[in-house]
C-alpha cells in the first residue's frame, strides 16, 4: 500500500514575492473572517489563500492536529491542555493565540490521544 506523500513545504505570497515556509516551521494556522493567516514558530505571520479544509489533509496528522474550525496546531508548540466548560479543553500553546484554542468535547478525547502518540 502507497504511503500517503505530505506537503514539506507551504508557498506564501507576499507583494510579488513567493516564499516557500516549511512545514515544520508553522506553529498554526489560523483562520477567521474569510481570511486564513499562518504563524510560524519565530513570529512571522502570512497571509495564504487556501482555507483549513484543504490544507488539513496535506499535512502530517502525527505534528497537525485540526482543533476547531478555525486553527490547526503544531504539536511542537502546544505547552498543555486544560478542562473547559461542557468537557471542552482550552489548548495553550507557547505564543500567544489570536483567540482562545477551544477545542469540542467531541473532539477532546481525539486531542488527548493524539497528544500521547
């Protein structure tokens, strides 16, 4: 059986310009309002085009997880979890969030086995 083949590197437009960020450079990948922004681990931010629903499959489920509509996280950069309302948890990851990471009770039992993989 074919082994599935993940994206090492994400393209970002900036002006003229195409740059190419590694993959495991991101620390998450945000999206809101219709726009879908990367941050990477050093602080940069990137405007992208594509939305969460794309980019989910072509990345590596071991170091992405899809925590809520609206942010895929980097299992480097996530310092822990912690119980919420309603058995959701709050992720906390080691920068600072453009809003809080909340993730379904649905998906929780999901985050915290994926966490020990």
């Amino acid at each position: 059986m074919k082994q599935p083949v993940f994206r090492n590197t994400l393209l970002v437009f900036i002006n003229e310009k195409i740059i190419p960020v590694k993959i495991s450079d991101i620390a998450f990948i945000h999206s809101a309002g219709g726009l879908v922004k990367v941050y990477a681990k050093d602080g940069r931010r990137y405007l992208i085009s594509q939305v969460l629903d794309e980019l989910e499959p072509q990345v590596n489920p071991y170091l992405f997880f899809r925590a809520s509509r609206q942010f895929l996280i980097n299992r480097d950069v996530i310092v822990m979890a912690e119980h919420f309302f309603n058995r959701r948890l709050v992720v906390k990851l080691s920068m600072e969030t453009p809003e809080r990471i909340i993730v379904s009770k649905m998906k929780a039992p999901e985050l915290v086995a994926w966490m020990q993989r």
